[in-house]
C-alpha cells in the first residue's frame, strides 16, 4: 500500500485551520463548531477511499472499507480530533489521519477489503468537560449515561446535550458497547509529546506501557505568627516544611526507576501575607510510573517524607490521595507482531518507550489487545501552538501501521 506523506500533510494543515484560534494553533473542544468540521472533512475523506461509516452512542465515529462489514473482526486504529485550548496541531491528529492514510492507500490498490477499521475518539483531552477520554470510556462502559450528564462544558452544556446533534445518544448507549470480539487489537499512533525519542533521535517507537498516575492533596498545618518577633527556633511554619517536603519530592523518581515522574502543580498558603508565618499550606502531587510497583512504592515515600518534613517543623499533616490509575502493560504479542512489521520494513531495531501521557489505548487496554505507536516531538513540545513532528517520521509510522493490519487478524 502506497503510503504518501503529501496527503498526510495535507489533512494535518486542513484540520489545522478548523480551528477557534486561526494562527494560534488549535483550539477544538470536542463537539464545538471546529471539531464538526474536523470530523467532517475526516468523513469526506473516508467516503472519497470507499469508506463507509457510523457514530457511536458515545459520539466516536467508526470508518470501515465498504467491502468490510460491522460484524467482521478487525484491527482498530485511531485517536482523537479535539484539542486542548492553544493547542497544537499534531496530537490526536496524527492518529487520526495515519489511519485513514492507511485506508486511503488500500483503497488506492482497489482493496476494499482491508481488515482494518479506523476510530475518532470523542474528548480525549479533558478540557472540555474537566475530565478526560470520554468517548472511549462511554464505549466500554466504565462510563455510564449518568456519569456523562453529569459534566457540563463551558456552555452548561453536559455530554448529552452538546453532543445531541453530533450523534451522542444517552438512551442508545448501554446497548451500543464495544464489543472487544469485534477486534483483533487497536494499534494508536500519536506524538510522544516528550523530549526523550526527539533527544536520542528515535523516530519513531514502540510503546510498551503506559504510566500509571496517583495525585494526592497533601495538607500541612503549622501556627500563624508574627514574622517579626517570632524567633526562628519558636516557629511552626507550613511553608517551609511544605518547601522541604516539595523538594523531595522532586528527588523520589530517582528511588523509583526509569520513567517514573513527580510534580507539584498548585500550592496554597495561608494567610498567604508578607509579614505572616503561614499557618496552612496545601499542594498538589502528581506521581506517575510505568509499572504498578514502582507507584505503590513511591507512595510509601511519600508519605514517609511528608511526615518527616512535619515532624521537623512540629507541624501536623495530611495526605489524601485524590486519584489513582493503574499503570498499563500493553499487549505482547501485539507488540511483537509491530516489532517483525518493523523488520520487514527495514526499521528494526525498533526504538521502545513508555507513554508517560494517558491516552484511548489506555481505556480500550484491558479490554483489546492494544499497543501503541510513538512519533517524536520536536524538542518535546505538546500542548502548544509550537508542537510539530516531522511528516517523514508520521509517514514512516503510518506504514509500519499498514504493514501490521495489512492482514486477517486471527
Ligand atoms: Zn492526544
């Protein structure tokens, strides 16, 4: 299958300028005016490669050969449209499109048969209706009707209502669920949205597994003073022990190997005054690593370092934690399946990596043997109007795609 990266290119750009923000990279929360015409001109494409198509209960479209009926069991491949605010123009996209390439190629060899079906998951992101991947976890049912009424866009609109006219349907949805015989494995294609295979030059990677993700709310409580006549021996200052504590935080990664990653995001203090030893201070911590040991370890430290930095200061304290997902192991012989693809196209050994990002294959993992495929990001830039990754490494990706489910899937 003739895999071309002009018209990889050419769908990048086009639904570049579907966009809220034109020259400020991409602005498409999912069901806005932006994403329809996204959506659309994904569908135009997919009808001009003799592709039929229907949305879901949970608004995602499904794109099959017209030679491939509902029923038969495919490969799925796809990722998202919609875009988080000032984003860019590459994530989720690239899935997208590669995808329908593949589709397009197929068709272009008059193959109307291709077992392959491509997917445009619904909010993936998050921005939309403050929590993520959506469409996919309505697909499965980790998401029930109830559960997406209940989030409101920045309309007031919760998922049913903003998607009503986009094929969205509450009442249909417990009875059109995945069904995870329907398909041999889904195989998404999307941006590292890292530095690391940019750095050493990877191209483009396998990934193996992806980051699991526990976030506390950690409290400490010390007694408000005066700043000035406070001798620094007499003081219970929240602050400082919540500095300490932030800045071993920084350093547990290193006790809990390879990609593993800790940040605080948000602080609070309080009284939150110049002259004013804080009495309250409450952050944030966002632990991720790419096996479920390692986060049970780092949990362990980290309460273990909290509590020491409160002892320290004679400061009580309080940790919650406030999420927590499993790590993903992707599937095996999935992935060996990509690996000999990547043989046959000259391009082994192929580059291995850990998505450190959630993502739909993440949701659709425990249920359809899943893997993903890594393009690099320049300089590690996502979530920005900068983000850009080179057509050559997505056309490359895309034909390692096309070699993987240019088969019958057992
Ligand atoms: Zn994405």
């Amino acid at each position: 299958m003739p895999i071309r990266g002009d018209r990889i290119v050419a769908d990048i750009e086009a639904i570049a300028r579907f966009t809220a923000t034109p020259g400020a990279g991409s602005d498409r929360p999912s069901f806005s005016a932006a994403w329809r015409q996204a959506r659309d001109h994904v569908l135009a494409e997919a009808e001009r490669a003799g592709c039929h198509w229907r949305i879901d209960a949970a608004g995602n479209v499904h794109i099959r050969p017209r030679g491939v009926s509902w029923s038969r069991r495919v490969w799925l491949s796809g990722s998202h449209l919609d875009s988080v605010p000032g984003g860019g123009d590459f994530d989720g996209v690239v899935g997208v499109v590669a995808a329908i390439e593949v589709l397009r190629a197929a068709h272009e060899d008059g193959r109307s048969d291709v077992p392959l079906e491509a997917v445009v998951f619904a909010e993936e992101e998050g921005t939309t209706f403050g929590l993520g991947m959506l469409g996919s976890r309505g697909w499965i049912g980790t998401l029930d009707a109830a559960a997406l009424a209940g989030v409101r866009n920045r309309h007031g609109k919760n998922y049913w209502e903003a998607g009503a006219d986009q094929g969205a349907s509450a009442e249909r949805l417990a009875a059109d669920r995945l069904r995870p015989a329907d398909y041999a494995g889904l195989i998404e294609l999307h941006i590292e949205q890292g530095p690391a295979m940019w750095k050493h030059d990877h191209r483009v990677a396998l990934v193996t597994a992806i980051a699991g993700r526990r976030q506390y709310a950690v409290v400490l409580r010390g007694v408000a003073n005066h700043a000035g006549s406070t001798g620094m021996d007499d003081r219970h200052d929240a602050l400082a022990g919540a500095a300490e504590a932030i800045a071993a935080v920084e350093c547990l990664p290193d006790l809990l190997g390879d990609h593993a990653v800790a940040t605080v995001g948000r602080i609070a203090v309080e009284p939150n005054a110049v002259n004013v030893i804080p009495s309250r201070a409450e952050f944030t911590v966002d632990l991720r690593a790419p096996d479920d040991d390692s986060l049970e370890l780092g949990d362990e430290r980290l309460r273990a370092l909290v509590a020491a930095a409160a002892q320290r200061r004679g400061l009580e304290h309080e940790i919650v934690r406030t999420e927590s997902l499993p790590a993903v192991r992707l599937d095996g012989p999935l992935a060996d399946r990509v690996r000999a693809a990547a043989g046959g196209l000259g391009l082994a050994p192929l580059a291995e990596t850990v998505s450190g990002a959630l993502h739909d294959a993440a949701i659709l993992a425990p249920l359809v043997p899943t893997v993903m495929i890594f393009v690099a990001s320049r300089d590690g830039i996502s979530h920005n109007p900068a983000e850009f990754s080179r057509i050559d490494d997505i056309a490359t990706a895309t034909r390692l795609l096309a070699a993987v489910v240019d088969a019958d899937p057992a």
